[in-house]
C-alpha cells in the first residue's frame, strides 16, 4: 500500500482461498458501463502503464502519477485500471494503491478480479495474448453512455471459452457482436463489429459501442470514441460457433486475424 507521494506498489492480495473463475453463466455475465473517455485517456499506452504494471515492481512513475491525480484526469484513469483488473486477474486477487483528493483526505482503493483473463499478470509482464484479451473485455464492456447494460461475455479464449448453456442462451439471446483490438500497443487501436440483425435491440440497450451510433436510419455508422466500428460481423469474423455462440476469430484491417475477440449478447 502506498501513501503520500511516494509512487504507489502494487499490492495483490489474496483473500480467502483462491477460487477460480467457473464456466457458469453467472461468472461470465458482466456489466458495462466504462467510460470510452477513460480509454481515450491513453492510459494503457505504451508510455502510460510499464508493461509489467501488475507484476512485482508494478506501476510506471505516468501511471503512479496518474492513480494518484485528485483531477477528472485521474478518475478517469482510475476508472479504467479498476476495469483493467476486473478483466484481468480472478477473483482472489486484488490491486490496492492509495490517492488523496483536493480536500486533502486519502482513498485507499482496493479493485477486485473477476473474470482472470490474464491472471497470471500477477507473476510478471503481461504477453501478447493477455494484452490483447484484456483490451477486448474493456471494448466490451464500453459504454457510449456511462450507462451500465448486462451483457454475456462469451469467448474461444479461457476461461471465457464454454459451451453456453441453454438458460443462458435463452436469458441472452441476442448476440449484438464481436471485440478486440490492443490498448498495450505502441498505436492502441480497439475494434468492433455488429450482428446486423440485432443492430437495433443494441442501439436500443444504448450499446452504441457496439452497434455503432446513427443519427437517421441509412447513415454510416460512427466510432464510439477510439472503438472503430469496422462493419457486419458476418463480413469480418468466422461464423458464430453453435453451442458457445462466439465468433472463433475475427479479421481485423490492418493487423490480421485474432483470436482474441470477445463476442456478447443481450437479453
């Protein structure tokens, strides 16, 4: 735990046994509603956080100046490490620093895991496919709106990777797209793509991060903040996969196929 202005060490604690994140439906539905001004931000960037921000040594002097910001910057910033973690480690694991606001009272911060797509960033640098599965789930669970939406996150990559069930498929029937992109790169870039038939249940639920926003019916779709909108899923990725209902890979413009996308659906 850091205090003061001394540049905060990452503190990850386990609490209670370590459980690991099941296959149920209850663990692999998540809310949304991260702001897409918090991944503007830059702030996992490759000049933002060191690429082995949650292991030992933890936090960049940017980022540990970052944390600690009392401004709309910082809680910006903050906003998007407690996602970051959530997407990242599992649910024994925890990231706690310590900041002070402009009344001068301090905030000891502790951000839990969830879904542990990358909990092994707690012993050392995050790799290529962490760094890309991560910024997948944070495109997710993005919304235009600041307005939190419950979605089911369904992937190909553990411990995403399940066969749904058919009270899920039944409560989250409605696939909306697909997510990927890499917010480490030294040029962050996040993609999506639409299910053309759900477009308008999506826009409806205020997923416009993942529909893409339309002022008249017929109008090109826009970005949603740094999330380019590339088009239908059915023009970029493989075709849903029938029991999981997640689209295996997808082909993104610039860089090539991944496999690291994370498909969701709505109620």
């Amino acid at each position: 735990m850091a205090t003061g202005c001394i540049a905060p060490e990452l503190a990850l604690e386990a609490e209670g046994e370590a459980e690991n994140i099941d296959s149920s439906a209850d663990a692999l539905v998540s809310g949304n509603a991260l702001s897409y001004n918090a991944l503007s931000y830059n702030a996992l960037s490759y000049n933002a956080l060191s690429y082995n921000a949650l292991s030992y040594n933890a936090l960049s002097p940017a980022a540990a100046s970052a944390l600690q910001d009392s401004g709309a910057g910082g809680a910006l910033f903050r906003m998007l490490v407690n996602y970051t973690v959530s997407c990242a480690l599992d649910a024994s694991q925890a990231f706690s620093f310590s900041w002070t606001d402009a009344a001068g009272a301090t905030h000891n911060e502790v951000y839990h895991g969830e879904l542990g797509l990358a909990d092994t960033w707690s012993d050392g640098p995050l790799g290529a496919a962490g760094k890309q599965v991560v910024s997948a789930c944070l495109a997710a669970r993005t919304n235009r709106y600041g307005v939190s939406v419950v979605i089911s996150m369904r992937s190909h990559e553990k411990p995403l990777r399940h066969e749904v069930d058919r009270d899920e498929r039944e409560a989250y029937p409605h696939v909306e797209g697909a997510f990927w992109g890499d917010l480490f790169a030294e040029t962050p870039y996040l993609r999506a793509c639409y299910n053309e038939a759900n477009a308008e249940a999506s826009r409806a639920a205020q997923r416009d991060c993942a529909a893409g926003s339309v002022d008249e019916p017929g109008d090109d779709v826009e970005p949603c903040g740094m999330i380019e909108i590339v088009g239908s899923c059915q023009d970029h990725c493989s075709k849903l996969h029938p029991p999981g209902q997640y689209h295996k890979d997808c082909e993104d413009p610039d860089s090539g196929k991944t496999r690291y996308v994370i498909t969701t659906a709505l109620r």
